[in-house]
C-alpha cells in the first residue's frame, strides 16, 4: 500500500453521525483542508434543479456534469459553497435537496466526476474529508479511516435541533423517517454504497459530547502521525 504524500483522514458514516462536525474542528486545530463531499452531492443536485432537470433524469444530469464547477471558501460556522461562482451554502440544506441528494449520487458519471474532483483536493495539502465512500474508495490508501455512527434517535434529535436554529419547523418522527430512508438509499446503491472499510475505526457518538469525540479522533490521528 502506498502512503499518501499528504496526510489523509476519512471520515465516513450514515447522514447526522456528526461528521462535518466533527471533521471541521479537526480540520481547522490540525491546519488540514477539510473536504465536505456531501456539500458536493448537494451542489450537484442544486445544479440538476437550476436547470430545470428532474432528478431522476440521468442522462440529463450526466450531460450537464462537464458544466460544472464547485468550490470550498472558509466561512463561520459553515464552510461557504460555490456552484459556478453563485454561493449555494443555504441552498444546499434545502429539504428539497436534502430528499433528492441521495437520487442524484447514485447515478454513476456523478460519483464519478465527484471522486476525480476529490482526489484532486489531496494533492497539496493533507486532508480531512467527510462522506459515505471517502475510506472504501475515494481515499483507499488514506492514513487514517473512522467510521462514525449514532443511534437514529439521537441523530434525527440533532438534526431537528439544527432546523429549529434555523426556524425550520419539521416534527421529530418525519425526521427519524427521512434519516432511515436516506440510511436505506445510501447504504443500498449499486454504486460505492455506505459500508465501514475493513481497516476503518468505528466510533459510536451516541450519547457523547462534541469535545469528547474530537479528542478521540485527534489522539488516533496523532498516533498515525508519528
Ligand atoms: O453528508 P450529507 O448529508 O451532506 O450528504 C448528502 C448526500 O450525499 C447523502 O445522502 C449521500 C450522498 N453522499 C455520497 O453518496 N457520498 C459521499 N461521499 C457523500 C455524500
């Protein structure tokens, strides 16, 4: 196995387990770039709507991928999304987008481009990236691989904290519905779907505080480091 030039983390595991989270604080203490590809996926599908494309149209998608361009900015809280120039950083925490994410990244030319686009982002500088593929195919080789997971209780709780933030009114079992569905999707397409790489860490953050399971991760990556 080849090491990487640039240290890499993967960071993988179901939707609201706290990886951007938790990937983010790492990111900015450690001094990597961190990498949110489900922003990605989002982008992608904000990009199908824009052009008036339904999202199960494949091949309209795929045609409309060598037309697209992402970018990362720093922002606070949240890392800032372009989409072909235009910030996109709310648009893609759409409930719109949010139930439509899970179509548009099964299709094949989407993960495809997104994984090249990806592996382009470790070339200069060592990375933490966060998604479903990052330690099974994005990053094989990646130094260090964590899988993240909590309860679907406790993950749909999160989310409904954060729309409340955001005065997004939504009821605690449709969350808990809309979670196990995108599990189902995410871990059941053809393509790279969800799955723990044989060599990956699990780290359950049910029930743990941010902190706490940033220090976890820091003292894995430190120990990789040396
Ligand atoms: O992490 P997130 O909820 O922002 O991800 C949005 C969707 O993108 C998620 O339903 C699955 C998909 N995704 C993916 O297929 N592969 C990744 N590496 C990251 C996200």
């Amino acid at each position: 196995m080849t090491k990487p030039a640039f240290f890499q983390v993967a960071i993988d595991g179901p939707a609201s387990a706290g990886k951007s989270t938790i990937a983010k604080i790492l990111a900015s203490q450690l001094h990597f770039v961190y990498v949110d590809t489900g922003a990605m996926y989002r982008a992608v599908t904000v990009a199908a709507k824009k052009a008036g494309l339904s999202y199960d149209d494949e091949a309209g998608i795929t045609a409309l991928l060598p037309t697209i361009q992402i970018d990362f900015e720093p922002g606070q809280p949240v890392q800032k999304v372009f989409l072909n120039g235009e910030e996109v950083t709310e648009a893609i925490r759409s409930i719109e987008v949010t139930n439509n994410v899970s179509l548009v990244s099964s299709y094949g030319a989407v993960r495809s481009d997104m994984v090249e686009k990806q592996r382009a982002m470790t070339e200069k500088n060592p990375v933490i990236m966060d998604g479903r593929d990052i330690g099974t195919t994005v990053l094989p080789n990646a130094q260090v691989k964590i899988f993240l997971i909590a309860s679907v209780d406790e993950r749909a709780a999160r989310r409904y904290k954060e729309n409340k933030e955001k005065g997004m009114k939504v009821d605690l079992e449709t969350l808990k519905d809309e979670i196990k569905a995108r599990d189902y999707k995410d871990s059941h397409r053809a393509i790279s779907p969800l799955t723990k790489a044989a060599d990956a860490i699990e780290v359950d953050t049910t029930g743990i505080g941010i902190d706490e399971v940033v220090a976890k991760i820091k003292k894995i990556i430190e120990e990789h480091r040396a």
